[in-house]
C-alpha cells in the first residue's frame, strides 16, 4: 500500500463513523416503529381524525369546498 492510500483511507473511515453518529437516533426510531404492532400505531390516527372532526363540526372531517365548482 502506498502512502497516497492512507489519507483517503482514513477519509472514508471518518465519513463511515460520522454518518453512523448522526443518524443513529433516526434508525433505531425506524427500528422501533417497524417492531411494533401496527394497531398501536393506528391509534393516535384515529385520535386525530376525531378531532378533527369534533373542530370541524361534522362527521365529514377534512372535505373542504375545494371540490365544488359554482
């Protein structure tokens, strides 16, 4: 090995270590997500959609007039 090989080495070492650093907490919060059972994650969505349909006022949820052309 040359020694025109070591900086790039050491380069590509220090790239690997500080993309592992900083993404860490994002994977392992991917890991959790993906082992847990989907029906606790459906809950808070269909908390959300409540809400937003008690805010709204009806049982429609979010339809805006958007849709309707005059």
């Amino acid at each position: 090995m040359s020694r025109n090989h070591i900086p790039a080495l050491v380069a590509i070492g220090v790239g690997i270590f500080t993309g592992y650093y900083t993404f860490q907490p994002s994977l392992k919060e991917l890991q959790v997500d993906k082992t847990t059972p989907q029906r606790e994650q459906q809950q808070p969505q269909d908390a959300q959609s409540t809400m937003t349909s008690v805010k709204g006022g009806s049982e429609t949820g979010v339809k805006s007039d958007a849709g309707s052309q005059k």
